[in-house]
C-alpha cells in the first residue's frame, strides 16, 4: 500500500502495554510525522520529510493529469451499464460520509418504488480481488472479512437491498445486474472509478475541510486535483452541522480556485451526521452471530454513563466527539488505523484498558461492530454507536434526485 494510504489512518496505539521492537516504534512515529503534515495548515515546511511528500504529491499529480487526459481522449475506456448509475464519492481520503449516504439514497429510493442494488470495491474483504454477492435482497451470504466492513455494514443496515463486491466495479455491476435486474446501481466510493460511466455523480466534501490542506497525497489529503470536482453533479457538504457558514466557506474556496462558473450552477446541499445508539450488547453475551440487525436503543441509556471507547476507522475523533454528545462521559479511548482487523490481544487490551478507567460500559462504532460480531464476550455492556445522514433541504433534494431519474428514463425511450 503506498506511503500517502498508510499514513492516512488514524493513529494506532498498542492496548497491551507490551513492549514494542525498535521496528515497530520507528514506523509508528514515522506514520504520526506524516500524518501530521498531512493534516497541516499546507504552508512549507523547512523540514525533509515535508519536502519529500511534496515532491512525491508532486508526481502523484502529473500520474493524474495523464490519466485525467487518457480518459478525456478515449471515452470507450469507460464501460456502460444498461441502467442508471448513481455514483457517491469524495475527493479527500478519510470519511465524509459516503456509508450514511449511500443507505440513505438506497433506502430513499426503494421507498419510491425503485429496485436498487449497491457496488463496493469492498476494501478489505477478500472477495473484492474475485467478486462477491454480500447480500442477495433476502440474507446476508459474506461474512465481514469476505466482503469488507462498509459493504457489510451497508446490508446489515439495509437486509432487503442487494449488495455486490468487486474491485472492477463494472464487472460488479453486470453481475448485480443479471441476478438482481436493479432499476438503479448504486456506486459507493466511485467518484475516482472512471472504468465505469456513471449518469449521476455525487460529491461529498466535508464542512470542516472540504479540501485537507490544498496538497495532493501525500502532502496533504486530496485524492484529485481540486479542479476535478467539475466531474460531480451534485455537491453534498458534510457534518455541516458543526461548521459556520459551511457553505460560503466552500464558495470562497471554489473562486480561489477559478470555478466560480462551476460552483453557481452545481446544486450544492448541506447535511449533518446524526449518531444514534444501534444495539446494546449485555455483558456476558453477544446474540448477533456475527450479523446484528439494528435495534436502535434509546439514547438516554448512555447520559451519564461512564463509556470506555475505541474504533478505527478514518476519523476517531469524529467518533469521540459524536459520542460525547449522547451524553455519556468518555472514561478513556483507543484509537486504531482505519478498516482494523482485531485479535485477542486488542480485546484484552481494550478491556483492561476499561477496566483501568473505572467505566461502566464500552463503546463503538457500527463499522467496528461489523468486524468483531460474535467473535468475542464482554465482560461489560457494549454500545455500538451507528450515524446516520441528514439532509438540510430533503425536499428539495430528494425532489431533485428523482428529476434526475425521471430525464434519464426519458433519455433512453426509444
């Protein structure tokens, strides 16, 4: 995996106070010095690991720009599929929403009479290399480590929408299509997968930093150029919710950045990400056999509780600060790289670590869940936190979506 993806995580702490090689401390604080330029203000720094990532962004851009212009001059590289293609994406790694989104577009959708299917590059899961049907409508047919933790937790949430998995998202997608005869494919994380056309491009940018530092991986966050998000049809500024003025802030920058034109006629909505409580686990038992349903909980059952909490996925603080505001006190947190796969040493660590900290339950998030599932039993109750997207103006976007559906049916009547 290349340096700009392994430093993009979160920062992974040791749970058992065992003593590390000299290897693993190197690479550990190597990994924190590049996540923090990553995640800097983007000025230059008069340092040589910052010089380094800068002339490796560098290069990364001009790989871009050929590709960018391949693409551009043969429009046959890029495969059609026989019904409308959604695609839900973003331009910066690290999460933006992109899981909650496609749920909510999913679920939208079949609630307006659409059969809808879902593709994932299923990052993780072994199937994604070979393809896989993680959900046929009816049950779950891959475990977790088969199909990815997002592509699993998105048909647990769902149950009754298929979900398939494959690196060559078109090839996904002729699959989905002759098992399942979808009306609309959904596209997770596609926003960079030009190998397949997609008739409605979606574009998530987070409220806080809707483009990291300005910088290309690895200096900074941006998977593209921000010149690129001229592909998207529709823009989506995230966690808006927390932010002043998301949408002026994101204006401002598009101007910096000669798109004014691009920016006054792309419909442009903001959301926010709601947390809520998706199952409680008892102590001393886990009955969801490795694929829990949600069974949302009341969120009063965390106000005033002392929580222990640990997750890995793109954002821990996100998670940190989203759970503080069911109201429980975080007693103490681990914090692991995205997609982690855990063991009986991070259990034991973890659990010891709650111990220590005197809390009264442990937390995590769905995504977490999703991977450790009747694998382990818990000495202590166990919250599994789940997000949820939230659009401003649903009406009106929800509206939009379906103008969107509609031109496009009448695009290919005969």
């Amino acid at each position: 995996m290349p340096v700009w993806f392994f430093a993009a995580g979160s920062r992974s702490h040791r749970p058992t106070g065992k003593p590390a090689n000299r290897q693993t401390d190197t690479m550990g604080l190597l990994k924190k010095k590049i996540e923090s330029i990553m995640n800097d203000d983007g000025k230059p720094k008069a340092i040589p690991l910052e010089r380094l990532l800068t002339g490796l962004s560098h290069c990364y851009g001009g790989v871009l720009k050929i590709r960018d212009r391949s693409f551009q001059n043969h429009p046959e590289r890029s495969g059609s599929l026989p019904c409308m293609v959604i695609s839900i994406g973003n331009i910066t790694v690290g999460g933006t929403g992109k899981t909650p989104m496609t749920v909510y577009l999913a679920t939208m959708l079949k609630n307006s009479g659409f059969r809808v299917a879902i593709v994932s590059r299923g990052y993780g899961g072994k199937s994604s290399k070979t393809g896989g049907i993680v959900c046929d409508g009816k049950k779950i047919l891959l475990p977790s480590h088969m199909a990815g933790d997002e592509p699993h937790m998105m048909a647990k949430q769902l149950q009754d929408v298929p979900v398939v998995v494959w690196s060559n998202r078109y090839q996904a997608g002729l699959l989905a299509i002759e098992k399942f005869s979808p009306d609309i494919l959904l596209l997770d994380d596609g926003f960079q997968h030009r190998k397949l056309k997609r008739d409605l491009n979606i574009l998530l940018l987070d409220a806080n930093h809707p483009f990291g530092n300005g910088h290309l991986l690895p200096r900074g966050t941006l998977r593209e150029p921000v010149a690129m998000i001229q592909r998207a049809d529709i823009m989506i500024l995230t966690r808006a919710g927390n932010s002043p003025e998301p949408g002026k802030s994101l204006l401002e920058q598009l101007s910096k950045n000669g798109l004014e034109a691009f920016a006054s006629h792309t419909p442009l909505f903001l959301s926010s990400h709601r947390p809520y409580i998706h199952s409680i686990i008892l102590s001393g038992d886990d009955k969801s056999g490795g694929n829990p349903a949600p069974s949302p909980q009341d969120p009063s059952i965390l106000k005033g509780k002392s929580v222990f909490a640990f997750s890995g996925i793109a954002k821990n603080i996100d998670f940190r600060k989203s759970a503080a505001t069911l109201g429980c006190r975080i007693a103490g947190y681990l914090e692991f790289s995205d997609h982690h796969e855990y063991n009986e040493t991070d259990f034991s660590g973890i659990m010891q670590a709650a111990r220590k900290n005197n809390a009264e339950m442990v937390i995590t998030t769905e995504k977490d869940f999703s991977r450790i599932a009747g694998r382990f039993q818990w000495p202590l109750p166990l919250g599994v936190i789940g997000v949820s997207i939230s659009i401003h103006e649903e009406k009106k976007f929800q509206e939009l979506i379906l103008t969107k559906i509609e031109n496009y049916n009448m695009s290919k009547k005969p």
